[in-house]
C-alpha cells in the first residue's frame, strides 16, 4: 500500500480527541464568568471527542504503530486543517462570529501561531467585547500550536509508540530535529516542561501589572510567538514600560531553540554562548533595537529628511522600550504592537520590514526563515566567492566548528526558493482578488511567516476583516505552509508522494 490510510485517520482522530478535551478548558472558563458561549465549547468539545474516539476505534487500533515517513508527512500536513476546523465551531456557535470562514481563519491563525485576527472590523465585534472563554480559546489555540500539537500528543499520549518519530520530525521547527534525549516521548516531554515553566513564570512577573486573565493570555500567546492580545490595541493598551519590557524579554527567549534552554537549565551556559545560531540571533536583535530606536529618538528623527508627520520620542529611553519591543515582536514572529509601525521614520520602518525576512531560531517556536537559514545562507555565498578566488580549494560551510553537509545546504537553498515562491505567488494571487499590492505582499509575508501584523491596511493598527472570504482561506492555507516550514505541506501535493 503506498499509504495506510488507516493509520493517518486513526492518528487524526487521536489528536481530534486531543483537541475536544482542550475545548472543556474554555468551557470552564466560560462556566467561571457566566457565559452562555460555554455551551457552545462544551457542546463542541463533546461531539468532537465522540467522532474521534469513533473514527480511532474504527480504523486507529493497531495501525498507529505501522506509521512510516510518509504517513508523518501526511498527518502533521492534515492534523492543523482537522483541528482548526472543528475549532472553529465555537466561534460560530457562540455568535460572536457570523461567519465560518471568519472562524476557520481565526482559528488557523491561532494555532499556527500567527495572530492575524479578523475581529474589530467588518461588523465583526471588538475584542475587549467578546466572552472571556472565546478570548482565552484564542490564547490556548496559540499556546498548544506554538510548541506543536503533535509534540503535545508524543508527550502525553503512549499510543503513537514507534511511528512517533516521523512525526516529531515532520512537525519540530527547523532544518532538522534536535532531540535533547534518544526516546522521542522523552524529548517532546521535557520541552513541555520547559514551555510550561517559562510561561508560569512570566504569568507570575505579568500580575503585578495586568489582571490574572490577562496576565494568562499574554503568556500563552508570548511563549507561542503568537500575538493574540485581550486588547484592540494589543499590549499597547497599558501603556506599561514594566509590561512591554517583561514581553520584550520573553518574546527573545521564546525565540530561541528550546535545545539551548534545556542546556541553560543543565548549567551549560558556555555552550550557549558559543552557539553561532544564538550569537547571530541576539546581534540580530540588539542592532535592530538600536537603529530603531535612535530612528525614533527625536533629535535624530528630526535631523532625518522625510519623517514629517512621523513618530517621534523625546527620551532615548522610550525610544529604546519601543523599538526593542516592536523590533523583538516582529523577528520572533510574535506580532504584538505597542505603536503603529507604519507612521514610523522610513529608516525604522526599513528595519521592520526586514526583519519579516528572519524569524527566531531553529527549534523555537517562532516562524520565518529562521536565523540558521539565513546563517548558512550567507556563509555559502561568502564559500563561493572564495572558490571563485582559489578555484582549487577545498572549501565547506561551517556550522558550530562543524562541517555543513551538501545535503543540509541543498535543503537550506531550497527552501529559500520554495519561501520566497510561496511568497511572491501569494502576492500575485491577492491581487487577482482586488488585494492593492502592498496590502497582498504584507498580508503573503506575514501570513507565510506567521508573524500576525503586516503592512498597508494590515498594519498593526488595522485587522484582516474587510478581505474577501476567498483571500482568508488563501491566507489560511499559507499559515499552515509557513508554519509545517513550507515542504511538510507542500509534499503532499506531490505526485511521487503517492507512488510507490
């Protein structure tokens, strides 16, 4: 058999299971704060587990354990449309959508960990107005995607037995999976540890400045690189130095591979420090901090031609929490907002837009290219023009003081290709539907990168609700690619995928 079916619905029905128990959590909620949108998770979460636990007693018994490459390939590629279409029943069964295929983009952007929210525009309602339960299904939507659902379910569920690692590589961030321990269980356990830990302890230095709901949200959708807020105006509506600051510092180190936390955690601080991913990582955001806040630094902002009519702060200081903060939230594709970017100076604005071009590292839980990519990118050119230079040496690509294999620069090259193809035909394909083009780039880029926020009438001040209902599945589809990194979905399409 070229695919067992069997096996693939078993596994999603599993994981459809998953995603019906995690609904009676914003039941839950919705029950504490007496809302009637609780019915609508319960009821939701009741019959999804039903057809789950049926379809895995059907076909799922004794197949799981058969999986194999392919079949990995293809459930982790399914397994977010699956989950992301019954999660968005409540969205609709509740009202506070009105549309499905507003729910099913909300949803997706959730769980890929995009944060492009389609509330507070288009008759749809504003945020601070919608149920708790609603607003914390969002967040939670952003934490199970952040870390992965199908990690989640290596850790906690002993069923997926030997096939687990053809997940677990199919769905790990980066160019390759970096188990921390040989039992793949082992590893997806401990790096839900160390997610639930990191995000406890920002929930903790959250409440002296937020409620206990919000400081819980913003954690999830923080350590998720989401950006899903509680408020219209996202983090900005506290107009905290203290909030902004914590989130910044949060946003970096869930940024960063997960690998290198669990060596901090066993007191390697050394190896940390030597990693180059998190060397060119931190540069990264140090000197986009600082551009951008001397851009936004009033004597040299007004020293600059063309920022008439632009943001500007007094105090270096402000400068400084500001771009550190919008500079941090975009290249860890988080996508909070404390100001409007776009009304920025054209040099910050520049740095910006960059920095869609990044993402956070290898094995976090952010989108984008991802630092190492861009690492190896650079070092392979930098390779060929020495080659040109000395035609006869023997020259390689270094990573860490080891060699880089052909193989791994094939896939590196490659997938730059496939992201800026992905890319650019996105752009093309909004603009068929009436999209203006800066408007179909930003939403292409940030949909591809999940990063949430982009540019023309979806900057961070704007929200994706006035696009064409065919654009947000389109979107949609570009969420799930970008976030399975581009070939785990696109494989699927391919034709050899289903020969022999």
């Amino acid at each position: 058999m070229i695919l067992n079916l069997r096996a693939v619905f078993g596994t999603l029905a599993a994981l459809l299971v998953f995603a019906g128990v995690a609904m009676v959590l914003p039941a839950l909620v919705g029950f504490y704060y007496a809302e009637p949108a609780a019915w609508s998770f319960l009821g939701t979460a009741v019959a999804t587990t039903v057809l789950g636990g049926a379809v895995w007693a059907r076909w799922g018994r004794g197949e799981v354990d058969s999986l194999r490459v392919r079949e990995g390939f293809a459930i982790v590629a399914l397994a977010w449309v699956v989950i992301s279409l019954s999660g968005a029943f409540p969205f609709v069964l509740s009202g506070a959508l009105g549309s499905y295929t507003d729910a099913f983009f909300e949803t997706m952007s959730g769980f890929t960990t995009t944060g492009a929210t389609i509330f507070g525009g288009a008759g749809n309602p504003d945020i601070e107005s919608l149920p708790n339960s609603i607003l914390f299904w969002r967040s939670l939507t952003h934490w199970m995607g952040g870390m992965g659902i199908i990690v989640l379910t290596l850790a906690i569920l002993p069923i997926l037995g030997v096939g687990g690692m053809q997940l677990f590589k199919a769905e790990v961030p980066g160019p390759s999976a970096d188990k921390l321990t040989p039992r793949v269980r082992e590893t997806a356990r401990r790096l839900w540890l160390i997610y639930v830990g990191i995000t406890v302890v920002q929930i903790l230095l959250l409440l002296p400045a937020m409620s206990p709901f919000d400081a819980v949200n913003h954690a999830f959708a923080t350590m998720a690189t989401g950006g899903f807020s509680t408020r219209n105006a996202s983090v900005g509506h506290y107009g905290s130095a203290y909030v902004d600051w914590v989130i910044t510092l949060f946003m970096f180190l869930a940024g960063m591979n997960f690998a290198l936390h669990f060596r901090l955690l066993r007191g390697k601080t050394l190896t940390v420090l030597h990693d180059t991913e998190f060397r060119v990582y931190a540069t990264i955001a140090l000197t986009a901090t600082l551009v951008t806040a001397l851009a936004l630094w009033e004597p040299i902002r007004a020293w600059m031609p063309g920022t008439d009519g632009t943001i500007g702060y007094a105090g270096f200081l402000e400068a400084l929490r500001f771009g550190a903060f919008q500079s941090t939230a975009i290249m860890t594709t988080t996508g909070f907002a404390t100001a409007d970017y776009e009304i920025w100076p054209p040099l910050a604005v520049g740095v910006v837009f960059l920095l869609f071009f990044v993402g956070g590292m290898a094995g976090s839980t952010g989108g984008g290219v991802k630092v190492v990519r861009v690492v190896l990118l650079f070092k392979n050119s930098y390779k060929e023009i020495k080659q040109l230079i000395h035609p006869q040496a023997l020259l390689n690509v270094r990573l860490n003081d080891k060699v880089v294999s052909q193989d791994v620069m094939r896939n590196v090259l490659s997938f730059i290709v496939l992201y800026l193809g992905l890319l650019f035909t996105g752009t093309l394909v909004l603009t068929v539907f009436g999209v203006d083009l800066l408007t179909a780039f930003g939403a292409a880029i940030s949909s591809v990168g999940n990063v949430g926020p982009a540019f023309g009438t979806l900057g961070p001040a704007e929200n994706y609700a006035h696009l064409p209902a065919m654009v947000k599945w389109i979107l949609s589809f570009l969420m799930v690619a970008g976030r399975l990194e581009i070939f785990t979905m696109l494989i699927i399409f391919a034709p050899s995928f289903w020969r022999r």
